[in-house]
C-alpha cells in the first residue's frame, strides 16, 4: 500500500511541474487582456480552451499529490 502512494506522489509531481511549465503567465499580456477581456469572458469556447485544460490538469494533480502525500504520512 505504501508503494502505490508513492509511485501516486511521484506521477502526480511530474504531472504537475509539467502543467505548470506549460502554462502562459497570467501578466504578459496585459494590453491584449484589456482590448479583448469581453471574448474571453463571452467566448462560447471559454470551457474549451488550452489554458483552461491545463488549469484542471494542475488542480487535479496537485490535489492527487496532496491526498496521497497525507495518506503516506498517515501509514507510517
């Protein structure tokens, strides 16, 4: 059991330096943001996106590496 958690930590963490690393920064850009905020917040493809993929990738991974991270701890 012990080791299925931690092959979980280790998937999870290359996921999720790998989502992160893929990712645009949020402030470059700035003058785009503010000439086409509206399409971006009414855009009919606004769950559809790369960025809004990777977003979740980055969530779920992390939120993986935190449970299995507490499940390891807990089994010592």
């Amino acid at each position: 059991m012990k080791s299925v958690f931690f092959v979980l930590i280790i998937l999870s963490s290359l996921v999720l330096i790998a989502s992160v690393l893929l990712q645009s920064g949020k402030s470059a850009g700035l003058s785009g943001s503010i000439s086409g905020g509206a399409e971006s917040i009414w855009g009919k493809n606004k769950g559809r996106s790369y960025e809004t993929l990777l977003g979740k990738v980055t969530t779920i991974s992390a939120i993986l590496f935190v449970i299995s991270a507490l499940a390891l701890t807990a089994i010592k």
